[in-house]
C-alpha cells in the first residue's frame, strides 16, 4: 500500500466538525481494537489480525527499530514512539473507508478516548497480554498526513481541541510483551 490513492476524497471541515460529537463518545475505557497494522518497509502496510508486542522491537514484523529518529542523541528508534495509536472513530472520519486506514501510518486502531485528561502520560493499557505505556511526547500530523488525509485534515487534529484531544493520537512504548488480537479491549490498568 502506498502513501495515497489519488483517487481518495478528503473530508471538508464542514464534515470534520460534523463528525467531532461522535469522535467525543469513544469509551473512556474498553475500547476495541480495530486494526492491527504493521509496517515492514517505509510506506509499505500489512494488517494483521494477531500480533506479538514486544518490548525490544515493538510490534513484531514492523520497521520501527530499524528506523532512525531525529530526537536521539544517536539517531537511533525512538523508545517514546515504540507503537503508535489512534482513535478509529477519529480515523474513520478522516478516511472516509476502512480500506484507507493503514495509509495513517498508526500500528494501532482503538475505539478508545486518547485525550490527555482520560490518557494521561504514564498511564497504562492492557491490550491482549501485552501492556503498553503512553508516553509524553505528542504524536503529531505531518505533509504525510495532509496527502494521504488532506489540509482540512491537518489543520482539524492540530487546532489546540485536536492537540488536547490528541486526534492524531498518541505515542506509546511496550512494557510487558504479549499477543494482541483485533477485536481485544483495551483496558487502562493506571499509571
């Protein structure tokens, strides 16, 4: 899968905002998984149905260790954005078919509230048997983003309601290994 389909509709931000009261509903917590999503190669996506969380490498079969990171004093992965998430009921909006959301870029689907007050950094989400810990730094849109999404898009998830509501979701790294499935529900175990 590519980075854009061309042919792709980006919302309006007539139907962004449109969208926002159902985005607020998603649980505080339980959330499902949707979507498992690895990324072997740059730009490159495979969903999956199951996989292995990983301390060391984060979603097993997925490029993050091998990708550098201009936030390292090596220029090495980046710990604090081991595996990414993101809200499907957000994604879905912003998508407008299930068939696009890999091009997000998220390992992670969840129905669940990512903002700060409820996700606070810290905190903690059991997933399958795997336990991942939200961190600190902000998961932020990028030219990627508006391509694959549109500007409307970019500029919707970085007004100061988007960044609090992290609407382009959050970074997280793995703290106890483990399997996770789609359909699994997330549950915060605290911080």
């Amino acid at each position: 899968m590519g980075d854009s389909d061309g042919a792709a509709r980006h919302p309006t931000m007539e139907e962004l905002d449109a969208g926002l009261d159902h985005f607020r509903e998603s649980p505080a917590d339980g959330g499902a998984l949707r979507m498992i999503v690895r990324r072997p190669e740059v730009d490159a996506r495979e969903v999956i149905a199951e996989g292995e969380l990983d301390g060391a490498v984060g979603l097993v079969g997925d490029s993050w260790k091998d990708r550098g990171s201009t936030v390292t004093p090596t220029g090495g992965p980046n710990l604090a954005a081991q595996v990414t998430i993101i809200n499907s009921r957000l994604l879905a909006l912003l998508a407008q078919s299930e068939e696009r959301w890999p091009l997000a870029g998220d390992q992670l689907v969840i129905d669940i509230d990512m903002s700060e007050d409820n996700l606070p950094a810290g905190a903690r989400l059991s997933i399958g048997s795997a336990v991942i810990e939200i961190s600190k730094e902000p998961h932020t849109g990028c030219r990627k983003f508006a391509d694959r999404f549109g500007q409307d898009a970019l500029r919707f998830i970085s007004t100061p309601m988007g960044r609090q509501m992290r609407m382009r979701g959050i970074n997280t790294r793995v703290v106890q290994s483990g399997t996770i499935r789609v359909g699994d529900v997330a549950t915060k175990i605290g911080a």
